[in-house]
C-alpha cells in the first residue's frame, strides 16, 4: 500500500468534484488539516470515513486503497476487497500502535529530564547524565510521532535534527540562567578544572560558555561567566 499514490489520488478525486480542502472537511465533519494529511500521504482515513468517502466520489474502497481506478475490465471479487481492506487496517493499527509508543516514550523520556534535574544538585554530574539519558527516550518518542506526520524522509530528518537543537538549545539556556541568576555551576559542562595551586576556583567548561565558581562552599562563594580568552591570560 502506497500512502502517498493513495493521498494524490484523493487529492484528484477531490478536484474532479470542484472542492476546496475546506469545503470536503466541512461535508465530512473533519478538519482543514485532516484533509490536508489524507492527500500528502502523511494520515489515512478512519475506515467508517473510507466507506463515506468512497460513496461520496463513486469508487471503491479497493480503489482509494490503491490509489488508481480500476478498469472495469479488471477482477473485483470479494477476495481483492477483502485483502485490500485487511492491508488497510494492518497499516492503521500499525499507525495507531506507533503514535502510542511515541507518546509513552516522550513523557518517560520528559520524566527522567524532570526528575533529574529536580533530585540532584547542579555541581554533581550524575544530573546530566540522566538528562541525557531521558533525552534519548524523548527523542526516540518525537521520531515515532514524526514518523506519522511527515511522509517525506528529508522532512522528517530536518524535523528531529531540529528537535535535536532545541532540547540541547534548552539545556545550554537552563546552565546559562544557572550560573547568571542563581549562582549554581551549570550542569551540562564537558570538562571541570581544579587546580590545587588556586583551590578557591573551580573551571567549568561548556560548549558555549565558560564558567567559575569562586570560593566554593564558603559564604563569599560566587559563580560567573568569563570569557573564553580570559581563562589563559
């Protein structure tokens, strides 16, 4: 089953009608959008929506299925319709049982991010470390549910790289209102310098900035922003 030669087939079928996206939504009591994914191939039809649909345009469901019109030529027995309709619903719960997988990943994945953050303290790594790990659930989950959107592969790459940038774009901005509003060591560093001829400074290193804590654990104890040149000069 090809969901992209049935989409532009609905799409024909549509405009064989003289029907804007909107005006079908109306008439079946769906969305703009619903439509919209119907005919890129990104959503199917519920099957109730499918018998409507192929009534309203005057073809069979076999042929919505395939995305062609049959000749009437052709062989249209009952067998043909029944494979047809079970690749159907093979390919929808398919769909169904994805979108649930997605979603249960993503809030795993968003509970561990939370939990992590919220139990250990900004100077110990192991916060990090199970951000990350959360992360990898979370973005796992994004993929599934992209997965049912975007028909196309290169839509669906830039989606999740995207993704990828805004949840790392997120941790850099959390470590950065850290360090600038609270005085905590950001979490996210890549490398901790400690010298035991300065002991009252610690470097912290991220892939943005650069960070030191003055007089750890003392009451003068301090936690800024330098910038990179500063820290050799």
């Amino acid at each position: 089953m090809d969901q992209i030669k049935t989409g532009m087939f609905l799409k024909e079928l549509r405009k064989e009608k003289g029907l804007t996206q909107e005006q079908l939504a109306e008439m079946l009591n769906v969305s703009n959008r619903t439509v919209s994914r119907w005919e890129t191939g990104s959503n199917m039809p519920d099957i109730n929506i499918l018998v409507e649909i192929a009534e309203f345009y005057d073809v069979s469901i076999p042929e919505i299925i395939y995305g062609e019109r049959k000749s009437e030529n052709m062989d249209k027995e009952t067998r043909e319709t029944a494979v047809a309709m079970a690749e159907y619903g093979q390919n929808t719960a398919k769909i169904a049982k994805q979108k649930v997988i997605g979603i249960l990943m993503s809030a795993f994945g968003i509970f561990i991010i939370v939990s992590a953050l919220s139990i250990f303290p900004s100077d110990s790594s192991w916060g990090s470390i199970y951000a990350v790990f959360g992360s990898v659930f979370l973005l796992a989950g994004i993929y599934f549910l992209i997965r049912q959107v975007v028909a196309q592969w290169g839509g669906r790459i830039l989606i999740f790289l995207g993704c990828i940038g805004l949840l790392f774009g997120t941790f850099a901005l959390s470590d950065f209102i850290a360090v600038t509003q609270f005085d905590q060591v950001p979490r996210f560093r890549y490398e901790t310098i400690y010298d035991s001829r300065n002991s009252d400074e610690i470097v912290y290193k991220t892939i943005f900035f650069t960070a030191v804590q003055k007089n750890p654990g003392t009451e003068d104890e301090q936690v800024f922003i330098i910038k990179r040149d500063a820290l050799g000069s």
